[in-house]
C-alpha cells in the first residue's frame, strides 16, 4: 500500500469545480510532483489533502488511515504536513515563536536544533520578526516550521515562486536535502524543469483531472510535456 492514496478526488468552490476526479499515489521514500498551469487545481489539491477545503467525493488513505474530509489540525497531526502557497509566515512573531507555533506539546530534545543547523540564516536570526526577513528567508522559515511537526508527508505548494535564481538553487537543495533524509515530499512548482529533475514521479493536472503520469525522467523527454510545461 502507498504512503498516499488518493483516489477519485473532487473538490470546489461553490459552482466551481476544481478538481474533476483526481486519483494519484505517493510511495515511501519518493518525491511526486504535480505540474500544470494556473488554475489547474494544484493547490485545491494540496489543500483539500491538508483538510482545508472538504472534498465533495472520493477518498484519501494516508499511512494506513482513511483521512478523507478530516480536519486539518488531525491532518497534521497524523503527519501530513503542507507548506502553502505564498509561504505565510507571521509577521510580527519572531523566527523562534513561528518554528514553535504549530508544535502540539512537548519539542522533541534536539528538533529545534535540527532546524537551525539545517538553516543557518534563521539560527542567525532567532529573535528576528519574520516579517522582515527576504522572501527566501520566509521560505525557509515556512519549511522549517513545517518539519518542527514531524512530517510522514511534506507537501511544498510552489516553493520558489518570487525567489531570485540564486535562492531557486537554494530552495531546490533543501528539498533534496530533506529526501536524503527519508522524508517523502509531494511537491507542487511552477518550475515544472527542475521540479522533475528532483522527482521520482510526476501528475499532469489539467483543468481538475489528471491527463498525464509517469516516472518524471519520462516526462522530461516528452516532447508533449517539453512544449507544454517546460519551454
Ligand atoms: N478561493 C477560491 N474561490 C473560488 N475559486 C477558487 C478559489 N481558489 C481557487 N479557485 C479556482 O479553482 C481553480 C483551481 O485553482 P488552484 O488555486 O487550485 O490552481 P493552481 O493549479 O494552484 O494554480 P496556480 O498555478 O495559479 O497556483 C481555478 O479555476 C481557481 O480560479
Ligand atoms: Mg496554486
């Protein structure tokens, strides 16, 4: 059985149907990528996943757990665990109280420190306000703060998006970074190139239903795939 099953997933808003049955897996291990075009439902799905939004059909097993329509702080807690779009760090609390801010109970002994050895810039800047740090500061924060609550699933909602090339690098090491260390990813970018050159895996979403799968240095090669996504 996968880390992550979703099968005939759909979801909206309102009238809006943005996801028009969506079925795709993440195993042990593996970074899966989602790519396609604004408005293709990447998000609603990494947010109906994390239990933000309630799909209106279909079904979601995570780690060996039926988690369809659950609410989102059992989501997490459970480990699945997103960093969204836009990164939303809060402003006014310093980089220490975001990293703390979604911990339940008790940090484990040396979690904290893992997170500044792996971000030295944020140890540096433990009593900063996150809202004055640079973009890719605010990313690392998000990412670090999404690892203080123990993922089984870390779930990346555009990571690069608004980041100089030289942070885009940046970014693209952490996320393999966090693989090597055994932490599966479902990753969601605008940078659908380098999103598959870190990827075992990869869904094209188009207009809510998937159109395309396949193991993502497949996809690379595909001239169809080559014009649409990645020119
Ligand atoms: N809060 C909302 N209210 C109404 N419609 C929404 C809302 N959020 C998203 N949508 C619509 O749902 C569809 C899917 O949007 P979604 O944000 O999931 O796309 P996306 O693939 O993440 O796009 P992008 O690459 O631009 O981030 C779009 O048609 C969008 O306009
Ligand atoms: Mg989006």
């Amino acid at each position: 059985m996968a880390l992550l099953e979703v099968h005939d997933l759909h979801a909206g808003y309102g009238a809006i149907r943005a996801l028009r049955g969506v079925s795709f897996q993440v195993e042990q291990g593996q970074v899966v990528s989602l790519i396609g075009a604004n408005g293709a439902g990447k998000s609603t799905t990494l947010n109906t996943l994390s239990g933000l939004i309630r799909p209106t059909r279909g079904r979601v097993a995570f780690d060996g757990a039926e988690i369809t329509g659950w609410r989102a702080d059992r989501v997490v807690k459970r480990g699945l665990v997103q960093v969204p779009e836009g990164r939303q760090v809060i402003a006014p609390m310093t980089v220490y109280e975001n990293l703390m801010v979604g911990v339940d109970g008790a940090v484990e002994p040396g979690a904290l420190d893992n997170i500044f050895a792996r971000f030295p810039r944020l140890n540096e800047r433990r009593e900063q306000k996150a809202g004055s740090l640079s973009g890719g500061e605010q990313q690392m924060l998000a990412v670090g703060r999404a690892l203080m609550m123990k993922p089984r699933l870390l779930m990346l909602d555009e990571p690069s998006m608004g980041l100089a090339p030289i942070l885009v690098n940046e970014v693209f090491r952490i996320i393999a970074d966090i693989k090597a260390h055994g932490i599966p990813i479902l990753l969601v970018e605008q940078n659908a190139r380098k999103a598959l050159a870190i990827s075992d895996y990869a869904y094209v979403l188009d207009r809510g239903q998937i159109v395309r799968e396949g193991p993502a240095a497949d996809l690379r090669r595909d001239p169809a795939i080559i014009a649409a996504y990645l020119g």
